[in-house]
C-alpha cells in the first residue's frame, strides 16, 4: 500500500479562470493569445476526443490513451511539426534536433541521445550540485530578510547546468544576453499571429518578416557562443575541456553520406538544446517551489528526506534513489503545471484517429495541462497529491501522464530534467525555508511554457543544521 504521508485530501492550488461555455472562434484566438491555459472549457476535461474547426483547419484534441498512442507512437510517422510551431520556433532552434524531420532528425537523435542517457547522469549530478551551491551563495547574498523573485535565479542556475554540462561553458559571460534576446523574441514573435495559422507555410505572414530579422541577430549571438567553446578547446592540452555533448557533435558523421554536422547546423542545435534544457527545468522547479511554499507540510517533508542525504558533489547521484518525497514533489509538479502544456502535430497523410476518419492538415494535438486534470483518468484531478507517485502507489497510464510526451519524439533530456529537478529541489528546501511573500492568487499562464502570471517573490529563510 502506498504510504499517504500528506493531509487528505490533497489542496488544489491555483488554476486559470475556467470557461463555463465553448468558445467562439474570435474569442478562441484572443484567449489563445492571452493564456492558452484558459482556452479548453469543461468538455476538454471530461471528454476523450474533441472535434472543432479553427481558422478553416480541422482540429482533434485527444485524451483517450490508444488514440493518442495511435499518433504519437504507432502512427508517428503520419503525423508532422505543424506550421505555428514551425513559424514560432524556426528562427531560434532552425532545423536542430526539435524540429528536424526523417533522416536528419533520425541522425541527429542518435548522436545526441547517448549523451543524455541515464549512464551519463553521474556527471550531470555533479554538476548540478556544484551550480546549486553557488546559486545558494548568491540567495544567502541577495535574499538576507529581503523578498526574492525565484524565477530569474532559476533560470540562471539551470542555464549554468546546460552550459556546463552539455558544452562545458560557463554561461555568466553569456547568460544574460542568451535571456534577454530570448525574452524580447517571446515578447514579440513567439504568440501565433491570425496570419501564422491562416496562410499555407510557403508563405511568409508579416510576424515571419520580424522574426528572420531577429535569427540573424539570434545566430550571431550562438556562433559566439561556439566561438568561446572553440577557444577553450584550443588552450593547452591539459587544460582541454571534457569530452562533452559539444565534442560528440563535431565528431559525427551521417550514416550515409559520412558528412559531418556543418557549423549552421552545430548552430542550430546548441541553440536548441540550450533553450529546450533550460527553460522548461526552470520553470517546473519555480512551480515545485511554489507548491512547497503553499504546502509547508510537504516541505517540510522534502528537507528532512534532503538533510539525512548525502547531497555532496560525488554522491548526489547516487543518493537520487533515497529522495523519494522529493521525486514524488517533482513528478506532481510536472502533472499540474507540465512546462511544455500543449503537444501539436499535422496529419500529413489521411488517417482514422478514435473510429473517425481525419484528412490532411488536420491539427491534432495532446494537451498534458488538459490531460493530467482530466476528470476521467485522475482522483481529485486538481488537487496537488505526491502520494500519487511514491513507490506503491499503482502507476498512472502512460498515455494519461506523459510531460515528455512519448513515442520516438519524447523528450531527450528527460532524465536530465528530472535528475537536475530533483537534486536543485533537495538542496534547496535543505538550505532555505520557503514562503510566499504578500498575498495575490498566481495564475499559470501558458508563455512559451507554463509561467507564472507575475513576478512572485518568496521570502527564503536560512535552516538551521
Ligand atoms: C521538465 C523539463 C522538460 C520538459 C517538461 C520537456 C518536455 C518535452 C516534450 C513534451 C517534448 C516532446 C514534444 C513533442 O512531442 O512535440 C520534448 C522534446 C524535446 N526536449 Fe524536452 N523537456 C524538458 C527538458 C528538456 C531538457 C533538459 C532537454 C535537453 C537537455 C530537452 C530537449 C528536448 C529536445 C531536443 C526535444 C525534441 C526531441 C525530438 O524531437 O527528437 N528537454 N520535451
């Protein structure tokens, strides 16, 4: 039997307003706009199939388990990128692993793939323990009584992992202007315009003229980047960095032509797993703070389980088994606020999805926000429960619970994610007690991924060991 360590039942936390009524067409693409979060009314939460039509295409939103495994795994094959991502995310991850399709994708995911594989996570762990002392040291710094906004210390720290661990750079010199281009290309180009989805992808919409300006100043900033790891690799042999995920980039050669990675294309995919391997991260350790903060009980929880283990550089991996509160903390997180909140593809051929015929262009997409508060697969949908993932617990459907997705696209740096969630978490609430600063509801807004709706300050205090 599952141990049930927690208050019954679980609280909810907070949510986007819910619509009581389906929404029209215009007011879909003003909400899209605003927050995504808020777009599915209550028969996406208790339906298995939803049928609609917007902007002149079909679209089928699944949350039945054989039909989403018909699209994402048995049938992935008929089922494409489709042409708002492509618009949105082209000029920033071009044709890296994200995005590349057939046999360079195929090419491009077994050269990185065994870099991020658990047998690597030894090395992840470490690092990300020496990363979260030092963002430890700055909190001690900054916080001293004073509220702290966690977001941007989050982001910071899981962009120093990925630096660190994928290209053995150190991301201060780069950080904040990686962040700052990023943010100023969200602001502006990363929500589909009427356009982006109306216009067939041959043709340009007005935002695509924005946004090729911005790749080329994007693609200075990257090949800058790759710059500062040439040098470094250059400098004395001693001092050479580790074989990293950089080194395995440039040594691979195509299968079939024996060509290797060009530098547009080593661009494109530093940059996309750059920004895949730190914003998502980010942004389910700021909600797992968040939940912590809400709920002292399972704090508390955590830093004990924290404190009995030994969380030093060389250990940390190896002490991931023994942080079950702490995993459990992450995995709810990852239920009620999934970073990556919608899953779209494009049939591309003709298919028959739940028993109904679907035609070309048809948009199908798996929503994880909508699927992991589903009323028919989940017990208090929307209550936040780590019980539900401790060992014992019977494990949730694959295709009922999938933050990474699933199928041959599934997200590469799961396990990365999860060992560096886990571990930055366990240290964390080890050294800090957290709390909410001031009173005001946050609202999870669909941004890129699942952000907070506003700045949130918490107030951290130092524990006493
Ligand atoms: C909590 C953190 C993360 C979440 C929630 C997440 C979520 C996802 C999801 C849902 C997909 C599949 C998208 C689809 O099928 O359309 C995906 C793909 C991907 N993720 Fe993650 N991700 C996370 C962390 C990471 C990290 C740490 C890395 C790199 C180190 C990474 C790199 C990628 C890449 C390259 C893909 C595309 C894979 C492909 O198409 O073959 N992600 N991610």
């Amino acid at each position: 039997m599952p141990e049930a360590p927690y208050p019954n039942p679980p609280p909810a936390l907070p949510r986007p307003p819910s619509t009581a009524r389906e929404r029209t067409q215009l007011e879909a693409f003003l909400v899209l706009r605003r927050n995504p979060l808020e777009l599915w009314g209550p028969a996406a939460y208790q339906r298995d199939v939803l049928y609609g039509r917007f902007l002149g295409r079909e679209q089928i939103m699944l949350n039945d388990p054989d039909a989403i495994r018909h699209v994402l795994v048995a049938n992935n094959e008929n089922y494409g990128r489709n042409i708002g991502t492509k618009r949105v995310l082209q000029p920033v991850l071009g044709s890296g692993l994200f995005l590349a399709e057939g046999a360079a994708w195929r090419h491009q995911r077994r050269t990185v793939a065994p870099a991020l594989a658990p047998r690597t996570m030894p090395i992840l762990a470490r690092h990300v323990v020496l990363a979260t002392e030092e963002a430890e040291t700055e909190l001690d710094r900054v916080a001293g009584g004073r509220p702290v906004e966690l977001l941007p210390h989050l982001q910071r720290l899981a962009l120093t992992v990925a630096g660190r661990s994928m290209f053995s750079l150190e991301m201060a010199e780069f950080g904040a202007g990686m962040r700052a281009l990023l943010m100023r290309y969200a602001r502006r180009y990363a929500q589909p315009g009427f356009l982006d989805l109306l216009l067939p992808a041959s043709v340009r919409s007005p935002l695509d003229i924005g946004r090729a300006a911005f790749r080329a100043e994007w693609l200075r900033f990257v090949d800058g980047l790759i710059d500062a790891r040439e040098r470094q690799a250059e400098r004395a042999p001693a001092e050479r960095p580790p074989r990293d995920l950089f080194d395995l980039l440039a040594a691979a050669r195509d299968p079939e032509t024996g060509a290797g990675f060009s530098r547009a294309q080593l661009r494109d995919e530093v940059a996309t797993l750059i920004i895949a391997g730190h914003e998502t991260t980010a942004a389910t350790l700021f909600w797992a703070c968040y939940a912590a903060a809400k709920l002292p009980e399972h704090q508390e929880r955590i830093a004990e389980e924290a404190a009995a283990a030994d969380l030093s550089p060389g250990n940390a991996a190896a002490a991931l088994k023994g942080l079950r509160y702490t995993r459990a903390h992450v995995d709810e997180t990852l239920r009620l606020y999934p970073p990556a909140f919608l899953i779209v593809r494009e049939a591309l051929g003709p298919d028959t999805i739940a028993g109904r015929r679907i035609a070309p262009g048809t948009v199908v997409s798996v929503s994880p926000w909508v699927l992991h508060r589903h009323r028919r697969r989940w017990r208090n949908p929307d209550g936040f429960d780590p019980a539900r993932f401790l060992p014992g617990a019977p494990p949730p459907d694959r295709y009922a619970y999938m933050p990474f997705g699933a199928g041959p696209r599934v997200c590469v740096g799961a396990q990365f994610a999860l060992t560096e969630a886990t571990l930055v978490l366990a240290r964390l609430l080890r050294a800090f007690r957290i709390e909410l600063f001031g009173s005001g509801t946050v609202v999870p807004r669909g941004f890129v991924t699942t952000q907070p709706d506003r700045p949130v300050r918490f107030l951290l205090t130092r524990r006493a060991h």
